[in-house]
C-alpha cells in the first residue's frame, strides 16, 4: 500500500514479520577457520495486532542512545562474554535476559533502565516516553504529525502554553 494512502484510510491491522536468524558456524567463525557466517533463517514469526485509533493518533519511542550501547559493548568485552548466545526465539523476542546487561544496570541504572533486552519486550514496553502524534486527513497538512500528546499529558512539564 503506498505511504499517503496508508496515512489517509490507515489499515486496522498491523501485520509485525520479525524475522530470526540461527547463526549456524558461530565456532569456526570465531577460530577464523570461516570468513563469513552462515545464517539459517527461522520464522518468519507473525504478529497480528488490531488497532482502532478513531481520534488519527500514532505512537512512538525514540532509540536508545550510542552512549548505551557503546557501554554495552565495553562491558561484554570486559566480562569475556560471548559474543553468540542460544537463545529460544521467545526469548530472543521477549525475555532477552543477560548478567552483562544486569551489571550495566547496577553501573547505570540511569543510562540502562531495563534489565530484558528482549526485541518485542522493548517495542511494546510501558511507552513512558510515549509521544501521540496527528496523523491522518482530519487533522489536515498544517497539523500533520504535531505532537498530541506526552507521556500521556496534552502538554510538557512545567511549560506554560499561555
């Protein structure tokens, strides 16, 4: 379906294909013995959701920040992690768990405020960054994709918009 008619009649089903790899020579990879990996794909696994949104409102969050992730890193290479796990696909999409993740929350709760990395867990978190924006044709060109709502609240903390 093209984007603007996507946006002005937008479908009430969102189909989610989550795509998963198994990486199927991590061994010979890491003695060097493979140049490439070999992947095998697994799925796709499918999600069917219903959404009915009749006020043209879509939600959001932004990602996380490459200071996280640079830390992340660290600490994998630090605590001698290995750099393939086996993972169940529920896992990988729901309850991705790891004690490097649990040590960068103890180091940053600030900075890694979860402690389940899981793909899906962190789409469909709690939002509480959760921004509502207009879309679709009622709101019209000049109000397209403002910002509706913040967190739940029709304005900013602490801002006046008299």
């Amino acid at each position: 379906m093209p984007p603007y008619d996507w946006w002005s009649d937008p479908p009430d089903e969102v189909k989610l294909k989550a795509y998963v790899f198994n990486v199927t020579n991590h061994e010979r990879f890491l003695l060097g013995l493979d140049d490439k990996l070999n992947v095998e794909e697994i799925g796709p696994v499918v999600y069917l959701e219903k959404l009915l949104h009749s006020n043209g409102i879509f939600s959001y969050l932004h990602d996380a920040n490459y200071f996280v992730k640079t830390l992340l890193r660290s600490l994998v290479t630090m605590y001698n992690r290995e750099p393939f796990v086996k993972k169940t696909i529920y896992e990988h999409l729901w309850n991705f768990t790891d004690p490097v993740l649990d040590m960068s929350k103890n180091l940053a709760p600030g900075l890694v405020p979860v402690n389940n990395a899981g793909m899906l867990a962190r789409i469909y978190a709690d939002f509480t960054d959760e921004m509502t924006v207009k879309i679709g044709p009622q709101w019209g060109h000049k109000e397209f994709f403002q910002i509706d709502r913040f967190r739940g609240e029709p304005q900013l903390p602490g801002f006046d918009p008299d």
